[in-house]
C-alpha cells in the first residue's frame, strides 16, 4: 500500500492524472489502476470529478495527510538504518542551471533545509546542457533547469511553468500613468537592460523580439538579475524578468512595478528537476524530490499565473 499512498499523494499535489504520470513516469491507464486500487483496499472512495478537476472527498483529504505522514516516517526510517551500518544518504549536490540559480534553487533549499536540517546541500552551476551532463555522469543527484529535458538518461520533474514579465522603474513615464498597459509593439525603442546571452531567459527574450520585429533600446547586457534591478533607475530603462524571480517585496524595495504586456504571458517555459531513472536513484533523493515536486505543486495551487 505505501507505493499506492505515495502516487496517490503526487495525484493530489499535481491535481492531474496527467501531469502525475509524467512526474512518476507511469502511463495514465496504469496510474489509475493504482489509484483504483487503493480506493479498492481502503474500502473508500478517495477523488470525485467536478466537471474536468479531480476534487479530493473529505476521506480523500484524510488519506492524503496520512501519506505525508508516511512520507516523512519512511525518512526517518532510513535515517535509522544508518545506526546498523546502512549508509544513509546524507548529502545532496544540486545541478543548477544559471537562470535557475537566481529565480528558483533559493526556495528550493530553503524547503529541504526546513525538512531535513541534517542533510549537507551542496549546489554547482553552469548553462542547462553542463547541468545536464552533471547529472547523467552522476555527478549531481539532481538538476534544476528553465526547460523540459528529452534525455533516454534521465527523467524529467515538471515544477512549475514560467513567462516573461516587463519590469521598470516607477518614476518610469510610461509606469506613472496609473492603470496602464502595453502592446507587446511599444516595446520597440524602449531603453532596457537585458540579461547576458547563454540562458534559456536570454534565448526566449531574443525570440521574442524576433517574432514580433522588435528593436528595444538595449543599454546593457549583464549576467546578474540583482545588478539589472540597481541599474534599472540610473539608466531608465526596463528589463524583462521571469515571473518566478519577482516578488513584492523586491519591487517595494527597488521602487519598481510590472507592467501587463497580454503577449509576454505566451513565452512560457517548464521549470523542471531532472534526475537518473527512478531504478538507480537512492531512495533519500527519491524522497528529496517528491518533497519539492509537492511543495512547487502546492505553490502553484496557491498562485495565479
């Protein structure tokens, strides 16, 4: 059952069969047969479907607390083996990509960290094709990365999707029409710093301006999004930033605002981990990412896009 509970429990996080079968690596008929299957055993029905959602029953939402629950004591218990001679894992080296380490791997160890106190994280980076190689040479246990990765190697984590936002400074005269908006072409000519070339940010911002004709004003290229935000001002100018790095707090800070542009939300991209095939992984890494691939589901949940 504890197999069940755990890809009932991804189910949940996921809120789609079809987003669960690509994180556990099962087709969908398969994973429902599980599904059905622990449904079977407990004698309850788990889900109901509210028009094209999966909605958990009041039992459902009983027996999900139930397999976190079961999450960490499987932990715990791995822990415990060490003490007669089994070599638990207790260090992770993370893989991560050079957008991925500005907008995405602080919260990520932000979480392992409050989870598991003990575990030595330990993180090197480079652009996403290194990352990549990092981790099919076992080099890394795990990567982070701004795209979807086709490898036979590797299994991909789908975490979270991603877009563009235009970022500038309030004093801007365009941001201090209150209310205002932009056609996806007024960013022609406009003052903006961007990010130096090499990352899937970088690739996607200059895509972007080829689809659309598009010739801005580029004052700068630097490799750092903090040094674009402390720039910003001196040289009025806008930048372009993925929607994962920006927060509140760090617009009221840098006395900036994000300014809605309708056609930067179609330049998504997948944020994803990736790690070898779940017949080689330790098991202790095997729980590290279902942990994140939980706590990212959850935030999405909990966020609109």
């Amino acid at each position: 059952m504890l197999e069940e509970l755990h890809i009932f429990a991804v189910v949940v996080e996921q809120s789609s069969l079809n987003k669960a079968s690509v994180q556990l690596n099962l087709s969908q008929p398969a994973l429902s047969r599980k599904i059905a299957k622990l449904e079977e055993e407990l004698g309850v029905e788990l889900f109901r479907r509210v028009g094209k959602r999966l909605e958990l029953t009041k039992l459902g939402q009983l027996t999900y607390d139930y397999a976190l629950e079961m999450r960490q004591r499987h932990f715990r218990f791995l822990q415990s083996l060490s003490e007669f001679g089994y070599a638990a894992k207790t260090s992770l080296m993370i893989g991560a990509s050079l957008t991925t380490l500005q907008t995405t791997l602080p919260d990520l160890i932000q979480v392992l960290h409050e989870a598991h106190p003990e575990v030595d994280i330990k993180a090197v980076t480079g652009k996403t094709h290194e990352i990549v190689s990092l981790v099919r040479e076992n080099k890394a246990d795990m990567g982070l990365v701004a795209s979807s990765i086709d490898d036979p190697a590797l299994h991909c984590v789908p975490l979270f999707d991603d877009h563009l936002e235009l970022v500038m400074p309030k004093c801007h005269y365009i941001a201090d029409a209150s209310g205002i908006s932009m056609r996806i072409t007024d960013l022609n000519g406009l003052p903006m710093i961007l990010f130096a070339k090499g990352t899937w940010y970088r690739i996607m911002t200059d895509e972007l301006f080829a689809k659309y004709e598009l010739k801005p004003d580029v004052r700068m290229e630097i490799d750092s999004f903090e040094a674009i935000l402390r720039l910003m001002h001196t040289c009025r100018a806008a930048t372009l930033l993925p929607k994962s790095y920006i927060r509140e707090r760090m617009l009221a800070d840098n006395d900036l605002t994000v300014i809605p542009v309708k056609e930067l939300l179609g330049t998504k991209r997948t944020t994803s981990l990736i790690h070898h095939g779940s017949e080689e992984i330790d098991p202790a890494v095997r729980l590290w990412i279902d942990e994140i691939a939980a706590y990212f589901a959850r935030r999405s949940m909990n966020q609109p896009v």
